[in-house]
C-alpha cells in the first residue's frame, strides 16, 4: 500500500485528516480492524455487517474498503457488492510465515505428533493479546479438526489461550481483560474461578 493509499484511508472528518496531515494512528488501526472483521467463518461480509463488526459509521467503512480494493487487500463482488480478503494480503504475510523460524523448527514435532496420535496438530503463537495458528499439521482422518494458518483465538475459554495466559502474571491478563483485548469473564467472581483453573 503506497503513502497515498494510506492517507486516503482518513475519514476526511474533524481531527481525522486536516490538508497535508498525516492520517492518525487510530485511523490507520481502523484500517486494520477492518481487515481483521473477516474470519474463517465469516469470509464474506457486506459494508453493514463490517461496520457493525468495528463499531464504525458505513460510509467511512467504505470508504476504506475502496483504498483496500485498490492496494489488493479485499476483493468486492460486482454482483453482490460483498467483500472478501484479497489476495494482496498473501504477498504481506509471506516474507514474515517464510521467516519465522518456529515454523520450521516445529514442523518435525507437528508430524510427529500427529502421527502418533493421529489427530491434528497445530503450533500457535502469541501475539501480545491472542494466540495465532502459524503452523499445522492435519490429521489423516476424515473426521476432524482443522483450523487455517492465521486463524486468531481471543476468549478465554480458548485452550491455546489458556495455555499462553497460564505462564503470564495474573495482573497483565486482567489488563487484557480490562481493556477488552482479551474476552474475558463477565464477573469478577467468575474471574477468579478462571485464574484458580490457569494456576
């Protein structure tokens, strides 16, 4: 995405984006929780549904759906007027997947331990609020589980969550939690049952 895509990603609203003004990091995150709407279970989405998703007005979403149909990023179906992931997202993420190395240092032990248990095996990695599939050896039966490179966990009641948030201090996963990066416990009582379980 060119400096100029980037800018025209700016609401072009009050304190948004001002003459020659760089766009503000929020709109740029904006940009970015856009892309982030779209899931394995939801692949597909309309302005509405988007808007919705990141709790902003539908036309500063289409807006920004229209810089991110020119750089690659989302694809719109003329038919329909929905968009999906576009596939100028694979050449950003490859350089990163093809050199994390975890991935290869991994793989031996995926295949290994999908072999001997014969279900799926996947490796997962933290990235400060959520757990990411970057890796994943599928089982070979024809019944299973499955969850696509990328594929984002952010609930507690997630195992690869719990995993991660069961090595970290309790006070950063009540920050998390505090500041919703996290879907946690709606109760604090619920809370500390949670923590009981992590310890």
């Amino acid at each position: 995405m060119s400096v100029d895509d980037v800018d025209r990603l700016a609401d072009n609203g009050p304190g948004e984006h001002d003459g020659d003004a760089k766009p503000s990091p929020s709109v740029l995150l904006n940009g970015l929780r856009v892309l982030e709407s779209f899931s394995i279970a939801e692949p597909v989405l309309g302005v509405t549904e988007i808007a919705r998703k990141v709790d902003l007005h539908k036309s500063s979403v289409s807006r920004m759906l229209a810089t991110l149909e020119k750089a690659g990023y989302v694809e719109r179906d003329e038919g329909t007027g929905r968009y999906r992931l576009g596939l100028g997202l694979i050449a950003l993420a490859g350089p990163l997947l093809a050199n994390l190395d975890v991935r290869r240092v991994a793989q031996p032990e995926l295949e290994e331990l999908t072999r001997r248990t014969g279900e799926t095996s996947a490796l997962m990695v933290w990235n400060g609020h959520e757990s990411v599939v970057v890796e994943q050896i599928p089982s070979p039966k024809q019944v299973k589980h499955t969850a696509a490179v990328g594929t984002r966990y952010d609930t507690y009641a997630s195992s690869s969550v719990q995993v991660f948030l069961s090595e970290m201090p309790q006070a950063e996963t009540e920050r998390l939690f505090d500041r919703r990066l996290l879907v946690g416990p709606d109760e604090q009582e619920s809370r500390g049952e949670y923590f009981d379980e992590l310890e």
